[in-house]
C-alpha cells in the first residue's frame, strides 16, 4: 500500500494514525469470523466424509455431492474472509509508461548492433555456412521424417476391396441369398474376405423383385430389385445408416443429406454434391449375390485429385 | 541428544523461523524488491473481470483430473473382450482405449467424477473463454498496448477448441469415431496437401493403421497442454507487465488502477473463487451426466447414431458444414470439395480476424493511443454492433448444428428448418448489428450517471387556478445536454413564486417538495409560458 499513501482522506486528517482505507468491510468481524469458520467446518466434514466414502465405496453423485459441498464451504469461506476480514480499500496504483526510455532504446540498440557487427558481419561465411546446416536439417524434418509419419497417398482413395466375383457378405460374414432380404429391407454388407473394412462398406437394399435400372447404362446392376451403394457419404464420410422405405430414400445421420435411391442415389436434399457411387450387382449360379465389377469411381468425400 | 541442542540454540518463534527462512531465500534469490510490487499489485473491483479467472481455474481443474486420467486411460486400439463391470457390454469387442475409459467410468474409484469433470471443466473452459473474450472485445481491452495479449488469448481459444476435440475423440466411442471421420475428410479437402496431411495423421487411409489414438493421446495430454501452460503464463505475464485496463468512474484515470491489493484481499478472494469453481464443476461431474460413452458402444467404422452432435464450441463448424449448399468445383482434374469451404476456410477466416482484430480497428478509427480506461459497449456503437452481429452469425451457425433435433423436436420437416438456416444465418447477424447499433445509440441517450431521456416538466396551479408548465434545471444525462442544444434554464419571476408558494400552502405540500421547485429568481424574469 506504500504507493497510495499519498491519498488523504477527512477522517484520516483528524487521526493521522488512521487510514480509513485499512478499515474492515464487515460491520461486525467476530460474527464474520465465526461465520468463515463454520465453512471451513463444513469443508472439513465434507472430506472426511470422502475418505469414508472411498474406503466403503459409494456412487458418483454422493462423491460428486460431497466434493461439491466441501469445495463450496472452503469458496465461500476464503471469499467472505477476503472481502469482509480484509482492509477495504479503494486502493490505488500508479501506472507507468511500459517502453523504455529513448536512452535505453539506443543504448539497446548500440550494444546490439554496434558489437553484433563485429562479431558478425567480419564472419559471413561461417554465418552461411550455419544457414546452411539448419536449412538441410529443415528439409530433413519436413521431408523424410514426416513422410515416415504415414504412407503416400497414391491412388489409395481410388479403389474400395470390390472387385469382380466379389461375394457379398453380411458384417458376421455370412454370404447373402437372393432369397434373404424382403422387399424394403437393407443391410450393410462388404466384399467377402473384407468384413468391416471402412471403405469396403456398402448398403445393399432390396428395392423391388424386378431388375431395376437406376439410370442409362446401369440395366444390369440392380438384379431381381437388388441395389448396392456405397455406405460411405460423399459429404463428410459418415456411414449411412438411415434408409426411408416410402420415400425411396437414403439418410446420413451426420449432416442430413437425402440420397434417392431409385435414381442412383442423386443427393436430393442436404450437403452432399455428388451420388454415392453404386455397385453393379449380379447373381451367381447358386443365388447368391455377387459383385459384377468394383465401384467405378471413388467412394466417400471429396479430396483434391479426386 | 535432543536436550543438548535445546540448551545451545534457544528456542525460536514461529515469526522468528519465517523470517529467518524469508532471508535465506532472499539472500539467494532477491525476490523482496519485486515481490512488494507484486503484492500491491491492484485488481479492478468489476464482476467481469473474474470471466477469465473462472477459464483460468478450469483449466487447472483440467490439468489436475486430467493427470488423473492419465493413470488408468490406455491409448491404444487394439481390440479385446471387455470383462468390466458394466453388464450390458460384457464379452463383447472392444478397444483398449474404450475399455479404459468404461474401467475409469465404472471400476475406478472417483473414476466417473473425475472423468465428467474434466469434461465439463472443458466445456467450461472454452465457455468461460468465450465469454471472456466477449468482455475483453466489447470494453476495447484488446487496444493498445494490449493487443499482443489479444493474440495470446485467440491462440489459447484455438488451442483449447483443439484440444476438446482431441480429448473427445479419445474414448474410442461411436459417436467421437464418427467425428475423427469427419476430422479426416476435413483435413483431406485441403487442396493440393490435403490426402497427404490426412493420411501423415492417420498413419494411411481412412480409418488408420491404429497410430490415430496414441498420436492423439500425445497431443492432447503433453504437447497442446505444455503449450497453453507457456501460453497461459505469457498471459499472465503481459497481464501484469501492463497493468489491468479499469472502467472509467470517480478516481480512476488513464493514469492509475483502483481496486483491491493482490496481497492479502485479492488473494484470498480468488483462492475462495478458485474453490467455487472446483465447487461447482464437481457439483457437475457429480450430477450432471455427460458423455455416457457406455451407451453410444464401441466404434466400428461402419457404425453411426443417431443425433450425432459434437461438443458445444465445435458446434458452429457442424452447423456450417450441414447448411453448406452441396457445391463442390472440379475443374483440371482437380477437386476443391465441398467441406473445405465450411470446416477450412470458414473457421481460417474467422480466427485470422480475430487475431488481426486490434489492428483492423486501430487503423479504421485511426485511433492508436494507449488505452487503460475502457469504453462501454454503448460508447463504441460501431464495434458493438460488429461484434454482437458476429456473435449471432456464430451463433445462428450453432443453432443449425441441432437441424435434425430441431426438426423432430418442433415437428416440422428438416427440409424447412435447413432452408430456414441457410439463409438466416447470413441475414440475421444484420439485423442484430443493426438493433444493437441502435439500441447504443439509445443507451447513450440515457446518460452516464442515470439521467433521463427528456427533462422533467413540472406543472403547477396557482390558488387562483392558473397553471404553470417549467422544465425542471438541467441534469447531466437529459437528452437536450447530451446533444448540446441545452435550452436556458427557466426561471420564475418572483411573484409567481410567490403564488406558488402561496398555494401549496393551500394544499398541503410539504416543504421537501417545494425544495424541488426551482429556486425563486433573482436575476429577473427570462421567460415564463403561460397558457
């Protein structure tokens, strides 16, 4: 308080030992403190009470509960003792110019330049030959060690584990009948040999009992009302997971875009910008569903040399 | 031999033995200069001021149950049977990593406690950031010299909104799994780096080669955390270096802090606040469930649910990516996708605005003094109204991360509430800023010290039943005083007063109301309307 005891007030004028500043906020500092005294009590009993409960074991809104109380006795407590036991001010304190004076400044800069100089500019060319080792090691960070971080892109976002003769499987990998799904039911299913792979996941709907053609040059893809698309959106990659039978049409949960499954799956509402690619179904000999080839473009969101 | 020391060394008081220990460290450390300043550090008395404190005491909590946290969580996905106690996941196939998290939930002492603390302190945290931002934006805090502490605290927020979103993806669970998948398509929209970045992070294509969760782990339990620690103490730092910025009111000038001592009052204060914080995150993490991963399951890439809504400071990224029209321009062979322009470029654009904020504003309004005195928000209609239309954009933004929950809640298609916030998002914050703009205006009308908007009129009657219509003197705040087009004071002539004084007489007012009457006039009469 040393800083502000130039501020002189009336009463301290009649008594110059008396700084009214240094008086109590609390009106009556026994029962204040008698007050504080019970929080910390509470604070107290509410500790112990959680060495009890954590050698008995109890639940988490008892512990939660206790540890509440406890903290909250010790808060209110310290509060009341540091804004009614305390000297309750106004003080004040002087603000100082921040920079330093324009004679620190020169000195500073003297001392850096005027001496740097001399250490510096007469040694050129151990000073590049420095720029150069760290400049190779900067290469080498951002080069090699971070391409260790994971593998090269390459065209691994082009393909998907479908390809031609594929089986198509459940998630427990059973091998799905043309008989198994009624009409308006759908699964998720993956290429056999590849179950729960994340790019490999693929809703297969059964739309209808007739062959169904989702656009020109698809006539063969959606056998005995059968269709495949991939289960990962184009928008964000969430998984697909909603499939509205009355509308004919597909959900993403995540961002709320509408596939319509009848159309080859065209993004009719939502985020999504393009159809989710669909896989061109076939059944083989024994009734069983199969791939006829891989999907024909990437599967699930955008990305530069899509 | 205890009684010979006794008899050698007399014994010590308690003060004596401080004072000895406060000079040996002295002697070694010279801290007694410095550590005066210090204690009389002052700390404004104004309720906004402790916005900040409460981010800053979450973020011990954080640290604290984090650490916690840090012994029983096992970064790793590798896949095992859960055998723990919670009965409806027995046997079933699960992560190391979730499998940890449900033994913390269910088998570890405190283990849920502590855990759904240290997510509510999270939310808390950022919370408690934003709104102390608000504070800091909307007094101009950040002017002068305090703009490299403007940028300490932007970086603190985009640290801390990071780091929630690491935390939350730790468990393993299918709604945070979904999230990473998003995160990677986010990062794998960036042009040109964009699949190289992604597949660094997770160790190849999507979903990984298992390195995503210990790589996370690290960065959210050392790296982010020592970096807001440092960061958190330049805060701090500068904080102190220059002093805190005060209201204007009696005795505080651009010159000076008024409030109360760091030693002892403050102290004690914010020591008793930091318990409170403690109190009521507990009371949460004791109460308020959050997070129930136990009954989101495992995730399995193949896997979603539904309502599938991030934590709340991630909101208006999810908002901006479901209101995004579905563009996407391909052109050369190349893609831009569409959720770069949602989840890269809006949120790029936003901080870097906010980090060049002090700058933007400096050089608007020309205005590059040093500040310490705040403004209030009505004082700077301009930048309020910018910044409360910012406020409703984010805000709107939030709102439209809940379009499925909104739809189903109110019963309305989903179809409409997504038109509905794709153009209201944008047309909104205008609106905002414009009734803000006014309501300033209006506010300022009002006065600083309580004034009125229009001066009083008095009417009086006379015994004789003449009325009177006066305006009342001239207060600080009526409207005509602010605007500088004060009219001259009225005053009575004396024998109109007298009438007056005559009459109340009559009627009984009492002499505190007379007192209230304009003085009689001595300087004879200026004007005097009469009807």
């Amino acid at each position: 308080m040393t800083s502000t005891e130039q501020v002189q007030t009336s009463e301290a004028a009649i008594d110059p030992t008396r700084d009214p500043r240094l008086d109590l906020l609390a009106k009556k500092p026994d029962q204040m403190e008698k007050l504080i005294a019970l929080c910390f009590i509470v604070g107290i009993a509410c500790f112990v009470a959680m060495m009890v409960f954590y050698v008995r074991g109890s639940s988490t809104q008892v512990e939660g509960a206790l540890m509440a109380a406890g903290f909250g006795g010790l808060g209110v407590g310290m509060v009341a003792w540091g804004k009614y036991l305390m000297p309750k001010g106004p003080f004040e304190e002087e603000r100082h110019q921040i920079g330093s004076t324009e004679e620190d400044r020169k000195a500073f800069a003297d001392a850096f330049i005027g001496r740097g100089t001399i250490a510096v500019k007469r040694r050129s060319f151990l000073g590049k030959l420095l720029g150069l080792a760290t400049a190779i090691f900067g290469i080498f960070s951002l080069g090699p060690l971070l391409d260790s971080l994971g593998p090269n892109p390459g065209n691994a976002l082009d393909s998907t584990a479908w390809k031609k003769g594929s089986k198509v499987v459940t998630e427990h990998g059973r091998a799905i009948k043309v008989d198994d799904l009624e009409v308006g039911g759908f699964m998720t299913v993956f290429p056999e040999g590849n179950v729960g792979s994340y790019d490999g996941q693929t809703l297969l709907i059964r739309a209808g009992t007739s062959d169904i053609v989702t656009m020109p040059g698809r006539e063969s893809w959606g056998p005995q009302g059968y269709l495949a698309y991939s289960k990962v959106c184009t928008h964000a990659g969430c998984p697909i997971s909603l499939y509205q039978q009355e509308t004919e049409q597909l959900l993403c949960p995540c961002h709320q875009s509408l596939f319509n499954v009848l159309q080859a799956a065209e993004p009719v509402f939502g985020p999504a910008p393009r159809p989710l690619p669909q896989l061109p179904l076939a059944i083989d000999k024994n009734g069983y569903i199969i791939a006829q080839a891989g999907y024909n473009e990437p599967i699930g969101p955008g990305y530069w040399n899509f | 031999m205890p009684s010979l020391l006794k008899k050698d060394k007399p014994k010590q008081t308690g003060a004596e033995k401080a004072t000895a220990g406060a000079k040996w460290l002295d002697d070694r450390l010279g801290l007694a200069k410095g550590g005066r300043v210090f204690f009389n550090k002052i700390f404004p008395d104004h309720w906004s001021f402790m916005l900040g404190e409460i981010a800053l005491y979450s973020f011990v909590v954080l640290l604290v149950t984090g650490v916690f946290l840090t012994l029983y969580y096992v970064p790793s996905a590798d896949m095992l049977t859960y055998h723990g106690s919670y009965a409806p996941l027995k046997g079933t196939q699960v992560s190391a990593a979730y499998n940890s998290t449900l033994a913390i939930s269910f088998d570890v002492r405190f283990g849920l406690l502590v855990r759904q603390m240290h997510h509510w302190a999270a939310d808390i945290f950022l919370g408690a950031i934003a709104v102390h931002m608000c504070r800091v934006f909307f007094t101009g805090a950040f002017r002068r010299p305090r703009e490299l502490n403007w940028i300490v605290g932007v970086t603190l927020l985009i640290l801390g909104i990071s780091n929630g979103f690491l935390g939350y993806s730790l468990p393993d669970d299918l709604i945070s799994g979904t999230g990473l998948r998003i995160m990677f398509s986010v990062v794998e929209s960036i042009p040109v780096v964009g699949t190289h970045l992604a597949f660094w992070l997770f160790g190849g294509n999507y979903p990984g080669n298992g390195v995503i969760i210990p790589r996370m782990f690290m960065l959210h339990v050392l790296l982010v955390p020592a970096i807001m620690v440092a960061l958190v103490g330049a805060h701090l730092a500068l904080l102190v270096k220059q002093k805190h910025t005060q209201f204007s009111g009696p005795g505080k000038t651009e010159k000076n802090v008024v409030g109360t001592p760091m030693w002892p009052g403050f102290m004690f204060k914010t020591q008793g606040y930091f318990f409170l914080v403690v109190a009521v995150l507990a009371g949460l993490g004791g109460w308020a469930q959050i997070n129930p991963i136990w009954q989101y399951g495992q995730y399995f890439p193949y896997k979603v649910s539904y309502a599938v809504q991030p934590d709340w400071y991630m909101g208006w990224l999810d908002g901006a990516l479901r209101i995004m029209p579905s563009w996407e321009f391909q052109n050369f062979g190349y893609m831009i996708p569409n959720m770069f322009f949602p989840a890269v470029l809006l949120p790029g654009i936003a901080f870097n605005i906010f980090i060049v904020w002090p700058f933007i504003e400096a050089k608007v309004r020309k205005d590059y003094k040093e500040h310490h005195l705040l403004e209030r928000p009505r004082d700077n209609p301009w930048r309020t109204s910018i910044g409360a239309g910012a406020l409703a954009f984010f805000f709107m933004l939030f709102a439209a991360s809940s379009t499925d929950v909104l739809a189903n809640y109110f019963n309305i298609s989903l179809n409409l509430v997504l038109w509905f916030f794709r153009f209201a998002t944008y047309i909104i914050p205008f609106f905002v800023a414009g009734i803000t703009y006014k309501i300033c205006l209006e506010l300022q009308a009002l006065g600083r010290y309580g004034g009125r908007r229009k001066r009083f009129n008095v009417v009086l009657r006379t015994a004789e039943g003449e009325y009177f219509s006066e305006k009342t003197p001239a207060r600080p705040g009526d409207l005509d005083v602010l605007s500088g087009e004060e009219e001259e004071p009225l005053e009575l002539t004396e024998e109109v007063s007298e009438k007056i004084r005559e009459s109340s007489e009559l009627i009984g007012v009492s002499s505190t109301e007379l007192n209230k009457l304009p003085p009689p006039a001595d300087q004879g009469v200026k004007r005097v309307e009469r009807d």
